[in-house]
C-alpha cells in the first residue's frame, strides 16, 4: 500500500474492459487510494466505475473518450473538473493496432495513420488538455508504450513506429514539465495475457499452423522468465512510477517484459 496516494486523482485512458491493462492500472491505483477516471470509447465504464469505487472506498468517475478528438477530450476534462480538484496522475494506456497483418508497401493509408491518432497523437492531446489540471501537484503521467517500440515487430510497422514516437514524446515531456513538477515516464510492456495478446496468438498460430497453445509455448521460450506477463503486473509498475517511491525519476522509458528485452 502506497499511502502517499490516497485521495489523488488519476485519469486512465483505455480503462474500459476489464481484460486490459488500462483496468489492472486503474484497478491497482484504486487499491491504494486513488479516486479513478475510467476512460474509453468503448466497455462498461459505468460497471467498472461502481465496482471500483464500492470496493476500494474511492470516487470513480466514468468517461466515454475518443482520445483522438479534441473536442471529446475537452469534454472529459470538464467533467474532470466538475468532480475533482485536480489531477495528480495521468495514464495515457489508451490504444489500437488496425490493419494489420501487413508489410509497409502493402500497409493501407488510412488504417496506418489511424493507429499513429490512437497510440501517439492522443498522447500529445491528452496530456495537452490534462496537464493544466496538474500544474503545481507534484504529478506523474506515466504512458503505455510497448516492447515493440524499441525492437521492430514485423507485419505491424504502424503501431511499432507510433510507440516508438511515445518514447521520444515521453523524454521531451519529461524535461518540459520537470519545471513544473510533473514526472513523465513510460512503460514498456512486453507479452502480457490480454485480449489483443490472445488475439496475436491466434493469427500466429494461423500462420505457423500450430495451435494457440503451440504458439504461446514458443513464445514463451524467448522470455527469461518463461511466462507471460499478467496486467495487474503493469498495475503495479504504474502504482509505483506515480509514487512518491519513484520521485527521482523521470524520462524514462521502463520494460515489463520479463526479461525478453534488456536493453534501455
């Protein structure tokens, strides 16, 4: 339990479907005592909102957002201000990979530069709208980018690219707002059991003409740990990085991986 952050206000972005990591985030910073914005375009925001706040005694507000449209974004915003003081930490988790499988030359315009809008472009426009709330707080946004933007996956060169961007935009934060007091970090999940993860498996395993399971074994045997990774252990990452535990440190970019990538 991490007292310091009882009673601060987190938005979480992508939160909508409790099979993700924006729940297990969202989850995990509920049971230390922050109040929650549960938002997403899509999922039982409201269900996840009472539950959260039934359970761990906090204020759940929840908030349909497209995090690529200004003007749904300044409308979350205000219903944040309605609710709350301000915002103390800020995950920016929301995200989508859309026309893949797909080699660059044959990669469809539109579909590439939809999963740019929803992986970095919302990172700049959320945090953009947010950080007003957050000056003066001794805040923390914390953005979900990927493994796979610092080792390049075939087949999904939008989204590889769009996380990679996330970790530059992340430094340049970071060194904007230090001024301000606001840390920015991101983290770097690796292969973590969630739906757009099982997905992935599945069309693997379509390729390689294996079965799901054959396929998780194999991809198993790159990870030093040798298991795939749980949401509620990016939760936990997140909890700490919006801490106090974590306040000398900033413009990082941090893997969850199980060891699959050790590089920085």
């Amino acid at each position: 339990m991490k007292d310091d952050l009882k009673g601060k206000t987190a938005i979480i972005t992508g939160s909508g479907k409790k099979t993700g990591i924006g729940y297990a985030i969202a989850e995990k910073l509920a049971e230390n005592g922050c109040n929650v914005v549960i938002a997403d375009l899509a999922g039982d925001m409201e269900t996840i909102s009472k539950e959260l706040a039934k359970t761990y005694g906090v204020k759940a507000l929840p908030v349909t957002v497209d995090v690529t449209d200004n003007d749904a974004i300044q409308a979350m915003v205000e219903a944040v201000k309605g609710e709350f003081e301000g915002v103390d930490i800020l995950c920016n988790n929301a995200g989508a990979s859309f026309g893949v499988p797909n080699t660059v030359q044959n990669y469809d315009e539109n579909a590439w530069m939809k999963t740019i809008d929803v992986n970095l472009h919302s990172v700049f426009k959320v945090s953009r709208a947010v950080v007003p709330l957050m000056i003066g707080r001794k805040a923390s946004i914390i953005n979900t980018s990927s493994r796979a933007g610092k080792v390049p996956p075939i087949f999904n060169g939008a989204y590889a690219v769009a996380k990679a961007g996330v970790n530059m935009l992340t430094r340049v934060m970071a060194r904007e707002l230090a001024g301000a007091g606001i840390r920015v970090n991101a983290i770097c999940p690796g292969q973590i059991m969630t739906d757009l993860e099982r997905w992935r498996f599945g069309l693997e395993a379509e390729v390689f003409q294996c079965t799901v399971e054959e396929r998780e074994e194999e991809m198993c045997k790159t990870i030093p740990l040798g298991r795939i990774g749980d949401p509620a252990e990016v939760g936990k990452l997140v909890a700490f990085l919006a801490s106090e535990d974590s306040s000398y440190i900033t413009g990082q970019a941090i893997n969850v991986c199980g060891g699959q990538l050790m590089e920085l």
